[in-house]
C-alpha cells in the first residue's frame, strides 16, 4: 500500500517496502501528476511481489520503482572539466613519486604548450581527433632555439595529454576516454650514426658546416676504452666538486644512465659481489625494477676512495651535501665546466659514456643479449647505430658462411 503526502508545495510517496518505510520525492505540485506517479508505484511494488520485478540490492528503492526499474540512482550530471582544470588537477593529485621528477618537469612543458594552443578553457570532452591533430600541425610549425621541433617532442606531447585525460577518466573526473585517433607527424629524421673522434673530424675538416650540422655529429661521438679513460682522467684533475669523478667513473665502466645514478645508493655497490645494483624506471611503469652489472677493477677503486673520503655521508651515492640528490643542473655545469678549454668540450653529455660503453662491448664481440641486459633495455635503431662501427665483425660472419 502507497500513499501521497504534500511536504510545503510539493508531494511525496510514501510506502512500506521489506519492513522499512521508503520515501519517492516526486518533486512536484500537480496532484495529478502525483496521482499517476503513485499508481505506477503500485503497479511496480505489485510486480515485485509476485517475482517479475527485483529490486537491485542497493539501490534507491523509491526511484527504481518510479522509474519502472530504469533507474537505480539518481542521475549525476558531470560538471564540462576544462583542460587547464584537467592540468591542474593531475598536478595536485598525481600519485607522489610515481613517476621521476625529471618525468614530471617534462609533462609540465607538454602541458603547458597543449593548453597555449588549444585554449586552457575548452572543454575537455569537446576536444575532438581534429583538435589533436590541430595541435600536432601547430606544434610541428613551431621552433626551439631557431630549429624547427623534432617530431618526438610533439609526440610526446600528445602521450603526455593522453595519459592524463586517461589517468582522469579512471579517477572519474572525465566522463569518456582519449580519443582513438591517428595523427599525422612530420618525416622524423633518424638519430645520426655513432662515430669516432677522428671520424668526425675529418668531416669538420671538409669545411663548411653550420653548427647545426657539428652539434649533430658531436651528438653521436663513441669513445673507444682509451678516449673514455682520458676523459675521465681529464675532469679527476680539472673538477673541484668530489662527486663528479667517480659519478663519471660509475657512467662510463656500468652504462647506467644518469637517472639511474641520482637514484643510487651507497649500499648499491657491493664490493664483495663486485656488482652494481642500478634502480630502474624505464621498464616498467608501474614498480621499480633492477638490473645489476659487474665492477670493474677502476669502478671497486674509484667507489672505495670515494666512500672513504669524499662523500658527504648519508644514504646517497652521489652526493654534494649529505643525502641530497644531485640535480641536472648541477651534474651539466660541473661536466662543462670540467671539461671547457679541452679537445673534450666537444661532448654534449653523459650519453657518451653510455652509448660507448656498448659500443665497446659490441667490438669485443660481446653477445647482443648481454649487452641488452647490461644496457637495461637497447632498441633495434640503436644497436644499429653503433654496431655500423665494426664492419669487420659482419664480414667476417659472411665470409664464415659463404666462404671468402
């Protein structure tokens, strides 16, 4: 049994359902309105009693019932996200230290460009394939310090806003997904082969050259096992800051990339394993994961001076004060500064070392799977760029199967 009660200018329906009074705010005046409405709930309590209606555990009783079993809640308008509020919000709330911080520096800058050229105040449920593609074409045009953008910077971009719309959706603050789409890039030029110190400069002593063209191939300079111990032996004399030498030292003789050597702890080096532990992140994205590589002789002795007396204390390997990881902007000034003045300025960063030391590893004839396990994880292109370097190698394999 329903009945109908007026509560100030609008009605109600009131009915007993398992034992428990249940109220259906109708909200409205007319009393024939009301009258129909209660008579549909009756109709349905009617059905529920003899089994062709059930009534969803949880859900609103009243509402199910006048909603013909339509509805099981009331109906949540999603208030339009904006994109800068979409930006906003994945800053504040982000899971801490789930991703590096040099990771989130980055996604910043892509944020930034995606809310200057399609508007901080679009709808994010407005964005359409067009307006992504829009963006793609616009930031393709654009240029960074007088050279036109690469075409990974901007695909990254649009990663950068397809995981945070997506991060969104799953928290429940937008309402569909990225959007499936297949964008169009500018021909993306690939990454120049690794050469030689002496290969590059018989091509800069060729002549005209701009310095575009030089910063190219001094991007791909590999150091064979002597350059790299002269480098190193280079900035042990020139640097006053303790940590650079054997930050160098751990870089050139573990491939470790130097996110991976912020992230390094005094207890990484074992000189009793005479290992190396290196934390990833690259490999998975959801956990930490490690891969260790074999000490050498100079890393053992390089690490044990410099645990002994050198570093500042505290859990951190590499370290200025104590326990205070180093920066980007610290570890880049120290390095050029080390190295300013030197036939060694030519090199554009810690890559160097990383890239030499499978490049070295390769022309010792060492397994591809070792090194990619020592590597961490190494692409196909750039196997292909330094194993170019030793084509002795790939002939003699030839000539061993299809005779000389």
């Amino acid at each position: 049994m329903a009945w109908l009660e007026r509560r100030g200018k609008r009605f109600r329906v009131v009915f007993r359902f398992q034992d428990q009074r249940i109220f259906a705010i109708l909200k409205t005046a007319d009393i024939k309105e009301a009258e129909a409405c209660l008579g549909r709930i009756e109709e349905n309590l009617r059905l529920v009693e003899r089994g062709r209606l059930t009534v969803p555990d949880g859900a609103d009783v009243g509402l199910f019932l006048l909603t013909d079993g339509k509805l099981q809640k009331p109906v949540e308008l999603v208030r339009p996200v904006r994109l800068s509020e979409l930006f906003s919000l994945y800053k504040a709330e982000f899971t801490a230290g789930a991703k590096e911080a040099i990771t989130r520096k980055m996604e910043d800058v892509h944020m930034n460009h995606v809310a200057r050229i399609l508007g901080g105040d679009t709808v994010v449920g407005g964005i359409t394939a067009a307006s992504i593609q829009k963006f793609v074409d616009t930031r393709s045009g654009e240029k960074h310090r007088g050279e036109p953008l690469k075409p990974t910077t901007v695909k990254k971009a649009v990663a950068t806003l397809r995981f945070v719309w997506n991060w969104a959706h799953r928290q429940g603050r937008v309402s569909i997904r990225f959007p499936a789409v297949d964008l169009v890039f500018p021909k993306e030029k690939h990454a120049e082969p690794f050469r030689t110190y002496d290969q590059i400069q018989a091509i800069l002593a060729r002549g005209e050259l701009d310095p575009k063209r030089i910063r190219e191939l001094w991007d791909g300079l590999f150091l064979d096992p002597a350059q790299v111990s002269e480098v190193l032996v280079h900035v042990q004399k020139k640097s006053n800051a303790r940590w650079l030498y054997p930050f160098l030292v751990a870089a050139a003789y573990t491939g470790a990339r130097r996110s991976e050597l912020f992230r390094a702890r005094v207890e990484d080096f074992d000189f009793d394993a005479k290992q190396v532990l290196l934390r990833e992140k690259k490999r998975s994205r959801d956990r930490e994961t490690f891969r260790t590589v074999d000490m050498t002789p100079r890393v053992e002795a390089t690490m044990r001076a410099y645990f002994k007396d050198g570093h500042p204390g505290g859990t951190t390997a590499f370290a200025s004060e104590t326990s205070r990881t180093l920066t980007d902007g610290q570890t880049w000034k120290a390095f050029r500064t080390a190295v300013k003045g030197s036939k060694w300025h030519v090199l554009r960063g810690y890559h160097a070392f990383r890239h030499s030391f499978a490049s070295n590893l390769a022309a010792a004839g060492v397994d591809q799977r070792i090194i990619d396990e020592l590597m961490g994880h190494t692409t196909v292109e750039m196997q292909k760029r330094y194993r170019h370097l030793f084509p002795d190698q790939r002939r003699t394999a030839m000539f061993s199967v299809f005779g000389g």
